[in-house]
C-alpha cells in the first residue's frame, strides 16, 4: 500500500426543510377547540361552549383516562407524552433523541441493491448546513450492489463486516467490526479516520489515519494518511431491543391506550378510519390520547396536531392517498402502529418538522414503501423487514429491521435520506440534554 497525502473532505448540497420553531414532547389527555373542512369530516373533540375547554373527567397517568368511564382530557399542549420503557414510563422525545442519532439504522444486515445518499439539515434553523450529521448503522453486516454516500460517518457491527461492488463514501468516521471488501471496480472514499477490525482489499482512500488489527492483510490499492496497528472493536450502533424490557414498550402503550382514552368524549369511535373510504378525510387532535383500532384509507388524510397527541392503532395502517401530518408550533405526535405500516407513493409525515411526528411500530411485520413515497418523519420499526423497491425519500430518521432498497436494476432511482439535526435536541424540554453527532 501507498500512503497518500491528507485529502480535504468533499462538501455536498444541503437539503433543506422549511424552519419550524418548538419542540416538545407530548401524553395526557385531550382538549382544543376542532375547526375542520374536507370531504369527510370526523370529529375528535367534544362540543364545548366557550372556548371549547376540557370535557369532565381528567386522566391520571399522562394519556390515559382517570376513573372507570371518565374520559381523558387536557387542555393546550398538554403534558409530554410517556412512553413504556424497562427504565419506566419515559418522555417520547427523549427517547427520540437517544435511539436516531443516524439517519439510517438497520439491526439486522443491511444490502443496499439502488443508490443511498444521506445527507442533513434542521428543520428548527434553516441557516445549519451538517451533512457529517448524516450516518448510516448497521448492526449486522453491510454488502452494496449499488452507491453509497453517506454525509455522515458508516458504523458496521457484524464480524462479516462490508462487501461494496459500487462507490462507497463516508463523510466522517468510518468503522467495521469486520473485513472491507472493495470488489471488482468499486471503490471506497472514507473521508476522516477509518477503524477495521479486519483485511482491507480493493481501492480504498482514507482521507485519516486507517487503524487495523496487526493480523491483517492491507492491499495494495489501500490508500491513507497513516496505518495503525492494534485491536478494534465496534459496538452495535442500533437499540433494536423490543418488548416490556426493550427500548420502549410500543405494544404495551397501544394496550394502555385502547383501555382508556379520549375517544367518547371526541366523538368517534375507534372504527372511525378502518372502512377503507374513497373520502379524503381530516382529523384536529388536541392534547391527548387517542385510539383505532386499524388504518385503511384509498384517499388522503390530514392530521392536524394543535398539541401533544398521541394515536394509537392496534392493527394495521395502509395508505394509498398519503398522510398529511400539520403540526401547530411546539405540538408533537406519536403514532404508535401495532400491524404493518403500508404506503404507496404520496407524502406520509410533516414535511416541515419531521423530528415532531415520530412513528413507532410494535411487530415484526412488513413495512413496504411502494411507489417512492416522501416520508417526514422519526420512524422506529426494529422488528419491522422495510422494502423500498422504487426508492425512498425520507427527511427525518429511519430506525428498521432489515432494509431492502431499490430493485437491483440501473433505471431504479436514487434513494435519500435527509437527517433532521433537530431530533438530538428533541428531549431538551423533557430535560435530556441534547445527544451529540456521531463522530
């Protein structure tokens, strides 16, 4: 190998989201007036004279109802919502700002078959240009058939560490618990300090210092700064545990909320949106927490959040027309999904404040993003296989089981991923200091 000069690390376009100030973090019950206009209209807030104050009958825990038959209820933003966890009930936002610090984690091994490119803005200061925020975890192993660019840096936790038949780039660090295998004519540009706990073969430029274990082959088409020798070791960059003693009890929330909630003192029952309808529909949520028991919908929905809510859906959620998600300044919402989650093209999330709208699924079901779709959102689905065979365009975070991306073919179009900066100060208002970048 020839060790080269230190290259200056490229820099590349930001993509950017309409600034939205507030964030908060959101459980409680359910209040707010409801103003709505569409084809379909459900009502999800109880007549009130006045200003349309909280009906009798305030829950106890935050998003659940108080006494037997009473309704919950909550009034402005509400309290923030709590999530189960093995630690106790936790605040939604900070486990946000712990769990999706990358902009792609996949706990299971990762193959990317059409082009990825993460990149990274902040939906709260539309002046932060960060692509470095931007990286991509894999707890399992990492094997490309297409391009990878990641803004940020790449962390591989499985022993079979990386196989790449196409460009494969780094933006920051860049670490593998295994060999990097640079096949045919691919090559690999890793542009801050590499760490791989195994051979390195192909045509590798690291634009750092490359730190290898003293039992390792490097090739002679391996470029870096300096080589290193000693022990490596890479952690699992993903928190992909589930269930009551998992990172956070999705299933358990969803029962919690199904035995008590606001829905009759809103109106509507928890078949409001399962008919599968032809009508565009509209759903206001206050403060509070709500219950369905599935999703089925051949038009578009909007939610329009004015406080810190929290949906939950036993079954599952399919979309053919989108899912709309406005958020009044610092509202937030929790979508928590028991079933699969299906999308077919459209826009599913709040375009102008991802890191506000996080989607939590509890089961090892499918999550299919059909007919490249626009995701805004922080979506957790560590037990979910996600397919994207068209491509994908998510700003936000994507936290998955297993990705399958593109359809192997060369007209499959390019996959991005903009990381939302403001998801790691998320749980500042629920006193979690902000998470920093991964290095």
């Amino acid at each position: 190998m020839t060790v080269a000069p230190r290259a200056r690390a490229s820099s590349w376009r930001r993509v950017g989201a309409a600034a939205l100030a507030g964030l908060a973090v959101p459980l409680a019950a359910l209040a707010a007036p409801l103003a709505v206009g569409c084809q379909r209209d459900i009502r999800l807030l109880p007549s009130a004279g006045g200003d349309g104050g909280a009906a009798a009958g305030h829950g106890g825990a935050a998003g659940v109802g108080g006494a037997a038959g009473s309704p919950a209820a909550c009034v402005g933003l509400g309290d923030p919502i709590l999530l189960p966890t093995a630690g106790g009930a936790t605040c939604a936002a900070a486990l946000e700002a712990r769990g999706h610090r990358f902009a792609l984690c996949a706990c299971d091994a990762l193959s990317i078959d059409g082009k990825l490119r993460t990149d990274a803005f902040d939906s709260t200061d539309s002046s932060v240009s960060d692509d470095v925020s931007a990286a991509v975890g894999v707890d399992g192993a990492l094997h490309t058939t297409a391009e990878l660019r990641a803004g940020g840096a790449i962390y591989v936790a499985d022993a079979a560490g990386v196989t790449a038949l196409d460009h494969l780039q780094a933006g920051a660090s860049f670490q593998s618990n295994g060999p990097l295998a640079m096949q045919a004519s691919s090559k690999a540009d890793l542009l801050a300090d590499a760490d791989v706990a195994g051979d390195v073969s192909g045509t590798v430029n690291v634009t750092g210092t490359l730190h290898v274990p003293a039992s390792a082959t490097v090739g002679p088409d391996v470029q870096a700064s300096a080589v290193v020798t000693g022990a490596v070791s890479v952690t699992a960059p993903c928190d992909c545990s589930t269930g009551p003693a998992g990172f956070v009890d999705v299933a358990g929330a969803i029962a919690a909320a199904a035995a008590s909630n606001g829905d009759a003192a809103a109106g509507f029952t928890s078949e409001a949106l399962a008919a599968g309808s032809a009508s565009a529909a509209r759903l206001d949520l206050g403060c509070g927490a709500f219950y369905l028991s599935a999703v089925s919908a051949n038009a578009p929905i909007t939610l329009a959040v004015h406080g810190r809510a929290l949906l939950a859906v036993a079954g599952s959620l399919t979309l053919v027309g989108g899912l709309t998600v406005t958020l009044d300044p610092s509202a937030e919402l929790d979508l928590l999904i028991g079933g699969w989650l299906t999308t077919s093209g459209g826009t599913v999330g709040a375009p102008d404040a991802p890191a506000r709208f996080r989607i939590w699924i509890a089961g090892t079901d499918p999550l299919v993003f059909a007919n490249q779709p626009t995701i805004a959102a922080v979506v957790h689905a560590p037990g979910a296989a996600a397919s994207a065979p068209d491509g994908l365009t998510l700003s936000g975070s994507l936290l998955v089981g297993s990705l399958a991306l593109g359809d192997g073919s060369q007209s499959a179009p390019q996959s991005l991923l903009h990381y939302d900066r403001a998801i790691l100060s998320a749980g500042v208002p629920c006193g979690e200091p902000a998470a920093a970048v991964v290095p």
